[in-house]
C-alpha cells in the first residue's frame, strides 16, 4: 500500500513539474493573444511522436481543424496553434479538434501497466510454487 502511495505522489509530482515545464516553454506575447490565436499542447502517453510517419499523419489531421505545428518538445509532446476563427468549422470535423491527446489515454494505459504487472506477479509466483513442488516432490 505504501508503495502505491508513493507511485502516485511521484507520478503527480512528475506531472506538476511537466506542466511547469510546458508553462515556461510557451510563451505567449501580447500579439499572440490580441490576434486571436488559439494555442493547445498535444500530448501522446506513449511516445507516438516520435515515429516521423505517426506525427505526420496526426498533424495532417490536426490541420483540417486549422491547427498548425509551433514546436515539438519531445516524443510525447508538440504545440499547435489556430486562428480562432478556425473554430466556424469545428462541427463538420470527425474528431475533437480540442484533443490534447491522441494513442491511449493516460487512465486506461496505467490500468493496462497494472494488468500486466500483475499478471506477471501472478505467473512468478505460479512458477516458484511449480518448482518448489517439483523439488519437494522427489
């Protein structure tokens, strides 16, 4: 239990410290903001971004909403930009052009990270218990 605890205080700390990070990275000037910009971070969990063909598919995309790449901050994060007059045709578009993330979401890959850690434990576990028996067994 502890170390549960401690997991999710260090992932919320790893959190708070990106959204520090992505804040001082992305400066806005006056003119930005005055000539209707709109500014989001895409994130992907799992590094999709880093695959060329991926991130050019996914800005591909992106542009039907109007949004164009500013920057790349590593293989988990780019930032659009949009004028906001872009947003006129958001209801025609077949996805959220308001997405911040694309691949899975960060819930369902941490369940998937546990799933699988337990079911590794459980496995481990079978093992030594079937070589235990084996060796009591002789």
């Amino acid at each position: 239990m502890v170390a549960g605890a401690a997991a999710g205080a260090a992932a919320a700390a790893a959190a708070r410290a990106r959204q520090e990070e992505e804040e001082e990275m992305t400066p806005y000037t006056s003119a930005d903001l005055t000539e209707h910009w709109e500014f989001k971070i895409l994130r992907a969990v799992t590094g999709r971004f880093r695959n060329p063909v991926v991130l050019h598919a996914i800005l591909a995309e992106e542009a039907r909403a109007g949004w164009t790449l500013l920057e790349k901050f590593d293989d988990t994060r780019v930032r659009l930009k949009r004028p906001a007059s872009a947003r006129a045709g958001d209801a025609l578009l077949d996805f959220d052009p308001h997405r911040t993330w694309v691949g899975i979401s960060p819930t369902r890959f941490t369940i998937l990270v546990v799933i699988a850690t337990l079911c590794g434990i459980t496995l481990l576990v079978l093992l030594i218990i079937g070589i235990l028996y084996a060796l009591g067994g002789r």
